[in-house]
C-alpha cells in the first residue's frame, strides 16, 4: 500500500485566525457588549459612570482584537 497520497490538507482550528480563535474573539464581543448595556442600566441607578467608561474599553478592544486577526488573515490580501 502506498501512503504518499496526500488528501486536502486540514488546518488546525486552534491556530491564530482559526475558527475558534474567530469565535472567541465575537464571545467576547458579545459579553463585553452584554456588560456594557448592564453597566449603563446600573449607572441610571446611580452607580459610578466610571462603570460604562470601563465596559466600553472592553468592547472597543474586543473589535480591535478581532480586527487584528482579520488584517493578518491571509483571505484578507490581495
């Protein structure tokens, strides 16, 4: 029997820019936006503004982060 065939070639899921990195990066897009939208409510209870402020950092780097990956995607270059 000869294994020098070779089929597709399969990427690992867990690399940077593989599936689940993508997925984790919309996760925590998702629960930053959640924590936001909690923190706003909170505030107009008369907790501390400081809480949006902080929750919005989190969500501008959660974009930040997934726009990185998508800039050093190889899909992404001409």
């Amino acid at each position: 029997m000869n294994c020098t065939t070779r089929g597709p070639k399969v990427q690992n899921p867990l690399r940077r820019g593989g599936v689940v990195d993508i997925a984790m990066g919309w996760l925590a897009v998702l629960a930053s936006a959640s924590l936001l939208l909690k923190a706003i409510e909170l505030t107009r209870h008369g907790a501390s503004p400081s809480w949006p402020m902080i929750a919005g950092a989190l969500v501008a780097l959660s974009l930040h982060r997934l726009y990185r990956i998508r800039r050093d995607s190889p899909q992404s270059r001409p």
